[in-house]
C-alpha cells in the first residue's frame, strides 16, 4: 500500500461501482470522501476544512453532471484537479459536450491499476 496524505472527493451514484473505487483508492493509501450524487458532494466540500486533491466524478448523473459539479465545486476550491469516469466512449463524451477538452477520462469498466494509476497521472500534470 502506497502511502499519502491526498484528499480524492469520489462522486458516482451507482452504489457498487463507488464501493469499489472507494475500496480501490483506499489501498493505494488516499483519504477518500464519498458521496452519491452532486448535491451531496457539494455538501461534503461546505463542511470540509481540509485540502481536497483531486475530484473523481462520473460524467453522467441524475440532477447534475459530473463537468457541472467540477465547475461548481472548482469555484470553491480553484486548485482542485478532476478525473471524469464514464461509461460513454471517449468520442461521445466529447461530442456531447458532457466534457471539457483535454479532460482526463477514465472509462468503465476500470481495474484498481486502471483507477490508480489515472489518479496519479491527473494528480502529478500541473494545474
């Protein structure tokens, strides 16, 4: 286990799947915050005093988008870093505007190794 001291905010609202990538990022020895849907996730960050490293959202949520929460919670915390996990192919996602150019996505289904090596690659690129 790797260990660290980053914050990774984990938004998805299929249950199994943010289980998982919870469970998958603990092991690589990050601190994670979970919530299931953008509200709650914009909630967690009101109450969070600490530093959150990095956002790792699905693209497509019910109420509101993953590019949408990473736009509203960014106004809040401008250095934080997002990681899009999607299960569209990497051409829709960007032809449907659901993502902004050049950002990282990870697509599903992912591996722990898939998971953990794309949150250190948005982690260590420059802001």
């Amino acid at each position: 286990m790797r260990v660290t001291a980053e914050t990774i905010l984990l938004v998805e609202d299929e249950p199994e799947v943010r289980t998982l990538a919870r469970e998958f990022l603990e092991e690589h020895g990050y601190r994670v915050l979970e919530a299931p849907s953008g509200s709650a996730a914009l909630d967690l960050v009101e109450r969070e005093t600490g530093l959150i490293h990095l956002l790792v959202t699905d693209v497509v949520m019910p109420h509101m988008s993953g590019p949408e929460l990473a736009s509203r919670i960014m106004a809040l915390r401008p250095s934080l870093k997002v990681l899009y996990v999607s299960g569209l192919t990497g051409k829709t996602v960007v032809c449907e505007g659901a993502v902004i150019p050049g950002a990282v996505v990870l697509h599903k289904p992912f591996t722990a190794e898939d998971l953990a090596r794309k949150v250190r690659e948005v982690l260590e690129r420059p802001h």
